[in-house]
C-alpha cells in the first residue's frame, strides 16, 4: 500500500475572494475540487491510502470526500489543534510506513509520481524533494555600488532559482527531527537536515508546475485544464 499526506489545512488567503467560503482545497477547477484532481492523478500512481492534514473548515473537506471509497481508495484525516506548519501534522499520523509521500494539497503538476517515488527508494535517503525552476523579474534597473559609486548596471534582471515544488518523500525516521505540538515548516525541517550535515536528495522536474495558492497560476490551471477536457 503506498501512502500519500496531503497537507491540507491551510487558510488560503492568497486565493481570495475564491477561498472565503470555502476551503482552498475544494476551490473548484473546471468541474472539480484541487483536491480531487490531485487524488485522483496519485491513484493512478499507485497511492491508495491518504491521509488529509486538515484544520481550516475541516468539516467541509471531510464531508466531501469521506472515507475514499468512492474513488476506490482509503482517507482518513488529522486534525490540528494549532497550526503546526508544513511538517508538524506528520508527528499526528502514528501508522506511518518506512517511507511515503508528502505534499501540498494545492499542487497543480504532470509530474510522474512513480519516477519521483522510485527515485527517493533508490537513493535510500531520508528526505527528497521535488524541485523545478522559476524565473523571476526585478523591473527595475539594478546598480551595484562600491564606495558611493556605480560599477554595474543590470537592466531589468531574470534571475533563475531552483524552487521547491511542495512534493517531497520521506522515510518515517524523519520524525525525530520534527517537534510535537509546535509550529515547524519545511523550511524549519531543511535547516535542521543541513546542520545536521544530512543532505536531502533534489529530483528536478522539467515539466508543468502550478502553485494553485496563486491566483496568477489558479487561472493558468484553470485554462489549462478547461482546455484539455
């Protein structure tokens, strides 16, 4: 049984007015919740057992989707007391297995699952992270000064960065670098793994990524979806 946490518990304030009445994960595309869309594409990956990290309007999420039997898998859910972050709600789930998947439940992408999945058993680590590159612009000219005096002018930049896409797998030893009952993200878990000299594995993807708490992206995916339906 493969196991995926979707981290579902977010407040989805960069998607308003989309997200003030109902949760970010059932904000629809085309004619279905993000979240559906995600479950559905990791079902055919192989994940049939996921448990939802929910917090904001759980109750909604939890009556939409149950207990999975209607998209023939198993979901069950962990409910925040406190906002914990990205990877505080892992130390809720008790019944992990040695290794699984990990990731935010508002991630539009054509990412093969299974490569990625097999690329974190192969390297036998104790994190990995998806990861794709992202543009960005500085519309502005850029001065670089020494002394009071200019040296360099860049016009209107692009820097290129390797950025996290919000997926990541992870081997259940990662627990004991996560505290209970406290706010700890991923970029919290990162710092950790590196000052402890532990290096986590980065798969690159090369294809489609939408980050859907974006409104700029929910509408790409929007137009990308309605248009291949």
């Amino acid at each position: 049984m493969k196991r995926a946490i979707i981290l579902a518990g977010g407040l989805g304030t960069r998607l308003k007015p989309f997200s003030t009445v109902i949760p970010k994960p059932l904000v629809p595309i085309d004619d279905k919740p993000i979240l559906e869309i995600v479950i559905n594409q990791l079902r055919k990956h192989g994940f049939n057992h996921f448990t939802l990290a929910v917090n904001h309007k759980a109750d909604l999420i939890k009556a939409y989707f149950g207990d999975g039997k209607k998209y023939d898998v198993k979901i069950d859910y962990t409910y925040e007391k406190q906002k914990l972050g990205t990877m505080g709600p892992l130390n809720l789930i008790k019944d992990l297995p040695d290794d699984f998947l990990v990731m935010n439940g508002d991630v539009i992408t054509d990412l093969d699952f299974t490569d990625f999945y097999n690329f974190h058993l192969k390297n036998k680590g104790i994190f990995s992270i998806c990861s794709t590159a992202r543009e960005s612009f500085i519309d502005y000219g850029v001065l670089e000064v020494r002394d009071s005096a200019l040296t360099k002018m860049i016009e209107k930049p692009i820097f290129k960065h390797t950025v996290s896409m919000g997926i990541y797998c992870t081997n259940k030893k990662i627990l004991q670098y996560i505290p209970e009952e406290k706010l700890f993200g991923f970029d919290d878990l990162m710092h950790a793994l590196i000052r402890q000299k532990i290096n986590p594995y980065v798969f690159n993807h090369k294809g489609k990524w939408l980050d859907i708490g974006r409104p700029e992206d929910y509408e790409k995916a929007c137009n990308l979806l309605g248009t291949n339906n």
